[in-house]
C-alpha cells in the first residue's frame, strides 16, 4: 500500500527501540537502579545514571488518555478519520504516545488495558500501536496493508443481480432514492497516479506535481490529485449496483448533468464510491436514468467528487 505519512528516523540513541519494533519486540531502556525510561536518553532522569541496559518488555498497558481527532492533524491523515491518539502507561509504567486500532471510539475508556500492535510500514520503519485486550485485532499489521496471517477468503460467487428491463418504468422509477448504496472497494491514489495522469493532460501544475513545495506554500500541506483524474478513476472502483437493467439494444452515456469537485484528494489517500438512483425519464429515444455518484476520501463525510451520470437506454 502506498504509504504517504511521515515516518520517524531512528537516531544512534533510538535505534536499538526502533530495531526492536521491526523485530516484533518492544524494547525499554533500564537502569543500573531499576529504573525504566521512555523516550530513549543517555541517562536515567530518575537517579541520573549512564548504566542504561535495553531490556524487551511485553508490551501490555492500559489506557492513560485518549483524543478523538475528527479533524486530520496532518493532510496526509484524511483517510484515518477519526484518529484515536493516545496516551499507554504500559505495565512498566512509562508512558508512550501512540494511536489505537481495531477499537470504535464509543469502546474507549480510561484505564481498559490494552496490547502491542506492530504496524509495518514500506521500507524499514515498524511503528507501534495498540489494541484492546480481547480484540480480535491481529498483533502484526503487514507492510502492504494486509494484516499479517489474515487469512485470504476465497473470491465470492458473483451474484446474479435482479433484472429490470428498460420498458419497465414503474419499477424503474422505485429505484429512486435519497438514500445512498453501500461503499464500493477502495484503491489508493498514488502520487506515481497523479504524476502519469499529469504527463497524459498536460497539466503538470506544482500542486499535483511538486511535493516538497506543495508542503512549504500549498493550503493542503501536501500535493492533490486532479479533480478530472479522481473522476476518471470511478472505472476501478465497483459500485455495488442492486439491479440489472436489461432489454435494451444500446446504452449512451451523455455524460453529467452536474459534476463537482468539493474537495481536495491529497496524494496517498484512498478513495471510494457510493451510488443513488436520482431521476428516471421517459424520452422519445428511449429511458434515460440519472446516477449521483459520489466519491470520497476514505474516512470522510464530504465527498470529493459528485457526478450526476446521465446513461440513456434505447
């Protein structure tokens, strides 16, 4: 998966800690006195001793504190929404902030305890977060995003999807809905995505294509994608459609009767899709259907793309 965030950079002091998450370890410094230290230092601030010896705990701790950010506190974090940040006073009683996984926010309490999850990330950083105790949550989080021994379900049959045919207004015109379908797969969009479609139309404009200046001047803190490419890409994402219209001999697409884009896709987000029937008319050259289709950074209630499709059956 593509992997957009910041990423710590272990120094000469940090580096057995860091080396130990990438081993599935949590590694804490101790003193000659018995003291645990986190963050790692050349010294204990207990007792002042240089006698420090790396020593693996279990990682296991409770809940000190906890924020539900509803707000990304960085661009690049617009797909986690909400972020569950945390305070872990783990069982050695240091403290250690991090982000929780596996747990809705109304599941939180002070004080629950909580375990290790190692969340491997592409290259050669493992970042530590937690879980619940009982969660079912696996203790190892793969670095191309699949949770590591999660099993691979077999591929489901395809199902045979009500047919409606085209004639068939009555039925036709039930379809229409306020009401929005289930979220179609996701697919994430890349900055390598953004770049190729920037080759392809000419528009190589810095806030698509110029990350290290994108995060100095850009309001976004980071590049975005194209409102046109993030429309494009509704061909990969799969609506979850309810119905089959049949009986017709041919299909036009007239394109949109609106087309929006409400809001920025920053580059590393992953986005998908949901649907409405919203008008169906009888024309003289056949039945026309209109489809809101909106599109939307994973985690957020606005979408970024809405696209009233307008598919004529004749």
């Amino acid at each position: 998966m593509a992997w957009n965030k910041p990423l710590p950079h272990p120094t000469e002091i940090s580096a057995p800690y860091w080396a130990g998450l990438q081993a599935h370890e949590v590694r804490l410094q101790q003193c000659e006195h018995g003291h645990w230290l986190f963050f790692p230092r050349t010294h204990c601030p207990t007792c002042g001793s240089r006698q420090l010896t790396w020593r693996q705990v279990s990682g296991a701790g409770q809940l000190y504190s906890f924020t539900v950010a509803r707000v990304p506190t960085l661009p690049e974090f617009t797909d986690e929404m909400p972020q569950l940040l945390a305070v872990v006073e783990l069982d050695e009683g240091v403290h250690i902030n991090s982000t929780l996984v596996g747990v809705a926010p109304e599941q939180l309490r002070v004080g629950q305890r909580l375990r290790p999850v190692f969340d491997e990330r592409p290259g050669s950083v493992t970042l530590l977060r937690f879980t619940p105790e009982g969660s079912d949550h696996p203790g190892v989080i793969a670095a191309e995003g699949e949770p590591e021994a999660a099993a691979q379900a077999p591929a489901a049959p395809q199902q045979q999807l009500p047919p409606i045919d085209c004639k068939n207004l009555p039925a036709l015109r039930a379809l229409v809905s306020s009401d929005y379908s289930d979220w179609s797969n996701d697919i994430t969009v890349t900055q390598e995505l953004i770049n190729q479609f920037a080759a392809l139309s000419g528009d190589d404009y810095w806030i698509h294509t110029d990350p290290e200046r994108a995060r100095r001047e850009s309001p976004f803190g980071t590049t975005i994608a194209h409102g046109a490419l993030v429309q494009v890409l509704m061909s990969r994402l799969k609506l979850p459609m309810a119905f089959e219209v049949t009986g017709y001999h041919n299909i036009v697409n007239y394109g949109s009767d609106r087309l929006r884009f409400a809001t920025p896709v920053p580059s590393g987000c992953r986005i998908h899709a949901r649907y409405r029937v919203k008008a169906v008319e009888q024309l003289k050259s056949g039945t026309q259907m209109t489809l809101e289709i909106n599109i939307h950074v994973v985690g957020q209630d606005r979408p970024s793309v809405i696209n009233d499709l307008v598919m004529l059956y004749m």
